[in-house]
C-alpha cells in the first residue's frame, strides 16, 4: 500500500535530514512549507547537491515532491477551507518538524509557531479522511529547569519551570498532543531530541547548526562590549565544571526517528528521548567556544556582582547560558527497548564539533579534548 506522508519544516536543520529518510522509503512526499520563506524546492535541492546526492537523485525531486505553502499561526494553515479539506483526505501520515528554536524569543512569539502552529496541524489531522498518524517532533528540553536527576520519556509536567520560553512553548505544545490524542482516540508519536549537532562545515546555504547561533551572539556580544580590545577578555558565567550536556549527530537523530515511526502505534501518545547515549562535559563545550571566539570562559557558582560590560550583555540571553549548569540525564529505555544495539551513535567529541562550527580551512588548537571523559546517559548511570 502507498503510503502518503506531510513534512513541515523540510528545510529546517533536522528536517532536511528526516526528508532524506522519508525519501528512502516513500515514492512520493508532500512538503508543507512556510508561506513567504522562499523557494522550497531549490532549498532542498541544494541541500541534497552539497550532500553528496547524485545528479539522477536531485533530478528527480520535482517530481517525488508536492510543495504546499501554508501558515502554521493560521486557521487551516491559512488555506482555503476546500484546498484544506483536499490536503487533509490525501495524506496518511503527518511529520510536524516546523518550529521556532529561539531561546531568547518571548512566549506569545513563540505560541504563535510552536503551539498553534501543532494546534494547526492536528486540526490537519483531525480533518483527514485517511486518519492520518501524527508524528511530532519536541524536545528532551520539555523537562525544564530541572538540572539534577533523570528525565524520563513518560514524564510531562512544569513543577521545575523552565529555562526560557522556548521550552514552555514546546511542553504546551505537547500538552495539546495529549488532549488531541484522548479527545479523538488516534495514536501519536512523540520524538524529544537533544541538542543536534553536525561535522558539515558551515554553508551560507544550509540551515544554521544551533551550536552556531550561541557562537554568533557571543561574537556579537564582544564585538560591542569591546570591539577593539586586545587579547581575550575573560567572561565570567554560571555553569557547573562537572556539568554535562546530551549532544546527538543530527543524521543519526534523524535515522532513528524514522525507524521508530516503522513501529505499530500502541493507540495512545508514544515518546521516545532520541538522545546520545554519553553526554559532553560542559568544559568540552567551553573549549569549543573559547576556540571559536577570543574569549576566556570561567565557570562561576553564581551571577557575578560587578558585571563586565561584556558580561553585562550576556546577560541578556539567559535563555541559552543556563545550559552549562547542566547535570541531568535523558533516559532512552523505550528507545533502547525498541531498536536494541542499533540506537547507539558514534562519538560526539571536540573535533566532531569543531567540524560543524569552525570556518573552512581553521585548524582547531592544540588542547586536550575532555570528551575523553565523557558522562554515560541514563541508560549507564
């Protein structure tokens, strides 16, 4: 049987990565793309061509690809009520990757995209003839402003709060998946990544790695604070030196989503943590960083009390430095229960990362690489 299946954001630093999946496995695929964000099909061309795809393949995309602009902020993603009725009855499967990954955004900018952007498309759901499975891809950072501790794949709640907005607005946005999947009793999957990472060099083509963008605002941020300065000024900032965070090959994040989409729904909401099975040590990631922008980074217990000009703009993305205070787990049990030995991912270490972050041709720095000692997960705790 053909089965039919929506992406939203195909041109998105992880869904890039999904529609290579899904292509493998699907004739045919329908993208649904921002409305005003340009050329999806050139986008995804380019994506394929500097990947390595042969001419045959990228060829062929006009013709395997439907590409639909929408609006997620909108009531039947801005459509017309007969052009959202004919999307929803030709479509088997949904694939909700769109969203905004702002950390220092505000909530009501962030509801627009990631919650009723979700509330939007379950409506697609809802509406389909073909009772579509809804797969919606989170993020293990649904767990919030708990640092210490296990997270698990069952748990969803606020009792910590959160780090910043953008986290809220994913929890919520998971809230209404629940809520859909009761009120109209249709299974869904659930998939929480951790921070993604990739070893492609930087491309002005390509979607930003997210790594990437902390590395620009912390150059914005010295650039203003002293764009003349010698040397390296030092910046004092709250993070734990045993600190650690979960860091995942983006192709790999991708790999087993689509793999456990290939599983029979259980008829409820099914999650899965698709996380590294060890973590990176926050001084692995200041290293990055301080290689990166001349900088010296100092972790400190608390908020310094006489801020540098520097650190006093920093302070402005609190959202972002909260991270390397860090020392929670991600547990992956269903994940691991599912795909056996198969889950696990290469390394993630000092190189890998440089090589996703550093301009072409910029050697990395002689300096021990503390990946060496890196933490286990949850599931080797």
């Amino acid at each position: 049987m053909v089965v039919h299946v929506a992406l939203t954001g195909a041109t998105g630093f992880l869904g890039l990565r999904l529609l290579r999946r899904l292509l493998d496995t699907n004739r045919s695929l329908t993208v649904l793309a921002h409305a005003g964000s340009g050329d999806a099909l050139h986008r995804i061309t380019r994506f394929f061509e500097l990947t390595g795809a042969t001419e045959a393949f990228t060829s062929g995309l006009p013709a395997r690809l439907r590409v639909v602009d929408i609006d997620l902020a909108q009531p039947r993603l801005g459509l017309s009520t007969r052009a959202f009725q004919e999307l929803a009855d030709g479509i088997d499967a949904i694939w909700h990757s769109a969203g905004s990954i702002n950390l220092e955004g505000d909530l009501p900018e962030l509801r627009r995209t990631n919650v009723e952007g979700t509330r939007h498309l379950l409506e697609l759901a809802a509406a389909g003839s073909r009772r579509p499975v809804v797969h919606h891809v989170s993020t293990a950072f649904v767990a919030g402003a708990r640092r210490e501790g296990v997270a698990y794949e069952d748990e969803l709640d606020d009792a910590c709060g959160f780090e910043n907005a953008y986290e809220r607005s994913k929890y919520e946005a998971e809230l209404l998946v629940h809520t859909w999947c009761r009120e109209h009793r249709r299974p869904a999957l659930v998939l929480r990544p951790s921070i993604l990472v990739s070893d492609m060099p930087p491309h002005p083509e390509l979607p930003s790695h997210p790594l990437l963008v902390i590395e620009r605002i912390l150059r914005d941020a010295r650039g203003a604070a002293d764009p003349h300065g010698p040397g390296r000024p030092r910046v004092r900032t709250v993070g734990h030196p045993h600190g650690h965070l979960n860091l995942l090959q983006v192709e790999h994040a991708a790999e087993v989503m689509v793999r456990l989409a290939g599983r029979t729904p259980s008829g409820g909401v099914d999650t899965y943590h698709v996380v590294h099975d060890r973590d990176v040590p926050v001084p692995t990631v200041v290293t990055l960083l301080e290689q990166l922008v001349p900088l010296s980074i100092e972790l400190v217990a608390t908020k310094p009390d006489a801020a540098s000009a520097l650190e006093a703009l920093l302070d402005f993305y609190p959202g972002m430095t909260a991270y390397l205070a860090h020392r929670r787990r991600f547990d992956d049990t269903r994940v691991r229960s599912s795909l056996g030995p198969s889950a696990t991912s290469a390394p993630v270490d000092l190189d890998y990362l440089w090589s996703g972050l550093a301009p072409p041709g910029r050697a990395l720095a002689g300096s021990p690489d503390a990946s060496v000692t890196a933490f286990p997960s949850a599931r080797n705790a």
